[in-house]
C-alpha cells in the first residue's frame, strides 16, 4: 500500500514539473518573438506609406499621360458592306471547349444583345468529315450567347478540327473560327 501513494506522489510531482516547464517555454518565447517581432507580433501592415519618389511621381505622370492621350477603341458593332445597309456585324468569340469523357462542349460569346436568332457551328476536319449543329440565342443584360453546343464523341473522330461558328439575327450577323483539338 505505501508503494503506491509514492508512486502517485511521484507522478504528480513529475506531472506538475512538466507543467511549469512548458509554461516557462511558452512564457520564454512570447517574450522573444515580441522582441523579434515574429509570429504571432508580426505586423500587418506591410504597404509603405512613406512619400513617392521620383521615379514613382514620373511613372505615374506617364500612366496618366498615355490614358488620357489613347484614341478610343473601335465599336463592336460597324455597317456591314452588304448590299443592305441595315444589318450590322457583331463579335462573336468562342468563350469555352473543353470535352469530358462522352461530350465535346463548345461555347460562344456574342458581343451585342440579341434577343432572337440562330448560332450555327459547322467543325470540319481535313475535308474528311462534317459536322453541322445549330443552336438559339441566348440574350443576357449586355451580352448574348448560344445556347451551347454539346456533341456527342461518337459523332466526331479525334484530331484537330476547324469549328467556325455563325450568328444570324434580324438586321445582324457574325462569325467566328477557331482550331479545336479533339483528343
């Protein structure tokens, strides 16, 4: 019986030694990192505040200088030459390929909104073989798009692929032609 209250006296004294050496440990490196300014006292402030020097002050004159003296960018939409003068152009841009496991994923970004209309993608390949689909409109608050074009694998043999995609609405129309590589 006496054994065991020493043993117990024992681990409490060990336990409680312990204790106060982590504690001394923690306490020990609080006050250097404090010191140091190391974590966790690091400073969250890193943007220098102090004046601009020359080369900054003339680096932004000159940044200032080339926006305000850059000529405007031309308009997305321009008269076509059509024989009626009525219908515009409009850019068209593929915004996404990507394929998946059974599908090939083609989608399209038209510049202007279009509330009507049809999107035609035609993808050829080495003049082997044809691939035609068609899609709506989809328009949106400053932009449209078509609807998406999701052909099947099957349908298409790998290799690289012309697609050409063309936007027709009352009074507008676009196109556009990419490269697409079909693994």
């Amino acid at each position: 019986m006496q054994i065991r209250v020493k043993n117990k006296k024992t681990r409490k004294k060990l336990l409680l030694t312990t204790l106060i050496v982590v504690i001394i440990l923690v306490l020990g490196y609080g006050v250097f990192a404090s010191q140091a300014k190391i974590w966790p006292f690091l400073s969250a402030n890193t943007v220098n505040l102090s004046p601009a020097s020359d080369t900054e002050k003339s680096t932004g004159e000159q940044i200032k200088s080339d926006s305000v003296n850059s000529s405007p960018q031309p308009s997305k939409q321009s008269p076509s030459n059509d024989a009626n003068p009525s219908t515009t152009t409009t850019s068209v841009l593929f915004s996404s390929t990507t394929q998946d496991t059974t599908t090939y994923h083609v989608r399209v970004l038209i510049e202007s909104v279009l509330n009507t209309g049809t999107c035609s993608l035609t993808l050829v390949k080495s003049g082997q073989q044809t691939y035609t689909a068609t899609a709506d409109i989809q328009p949106g608050p400053s932009s449209s798009t078509c609807k998406g074009f999701d052909i099947p694998l099957s349908s298409i043999a790998t290799g690289n692929w012309n697609a050409t995609v063309t936007v027709t609405s009352s009074g507008t129309s676009g196109a556009a032609s990419q490269e697409i590589l079909v693994k």
